[in-house]
C-alpha cells in the first residue's frame, strides 16, 4: 500500500470549485494539502477529469472577460482597447487587420473616438 495521499471525489469537487472561483491548479492543492503532483497526476490519468479541469478554468476566465466587457461597456477606454484586442478587432496603425479585409466602419469609428 502506498503512503502517497489520495484525491478524493469531495476533494476533486473542491478542487474545481476553486478553480471556477480563479485559483491557480497550484493554489487550489495548497488549500487541499495535497501535493501539486497528486492533482497533476490524477488529470494526466484521467481524460474526463482534464476536461472538467478545463471547463473549470474556461469558467474563471469567462468571469474576468465579463467584468472586462462590463468595464469597457462603461466608458473604460483601456478595458475598451483591451476587449477589442482580446476579439481580435483592434489593430495598430498602419497594420493591416487580422483578416486582410477591410476595416469595419463602426469600429473604425470607435477607434477614432479612442484615440
């Protein structure tokens, strides 16, 4: 029998709760007290747990874009460029746009009011 400790299904939901709320695969073992490698192993082992893992992580992100959008909506003009650079929408002067196309005129319009 091993003494290596074992992730168990309350900690695995644990686990992703934490990473649903922005916690780093690191940090949410340290909360647990488990060794980065038990959890590192266990998603190498595990083809479904990974994609939880990664849904998990999607979630987390999907709240920063949202505050983000939330921010730039609001007025923010760097939340602005950022969200636009984010959806591939921004460009740099002089820098053809990410399709080759030409430039969107609503958002050249709002380039011009960004500055």
């Amino acid at each position: 029998m091993s003494d290596e400790p074992t992730f168990t299904p309350e900690q695995r939901e644990a686990f992703l709760n934490h990473l649903r709320g922005g916690m780093m695969l690191g940090a949410a073992a340290y909360v647990l007290e488990l060794p980065r490698h038990v959890i590192e192993g266990y998603i190498a082992e595990h083809p479904e747990f990974k994609l939880e893992v990664r849904d998990a992580e999607a979630t987390a992100d999907e709240h920063v874009h949202e505050a983000l959008y939330q921010a730039a909506a609001s007025g923010n003009v760097n939340a602005c460029k950022l969200w636009l650079e984010m959806r591939g929408r921004l460009r740099s002067p002089g820098k053809p746009p990410p399709t080759g196309g030409p430039v969107d005129p609503e958002l050249a319009a709002v380039m011009d009011e960004l500055g």
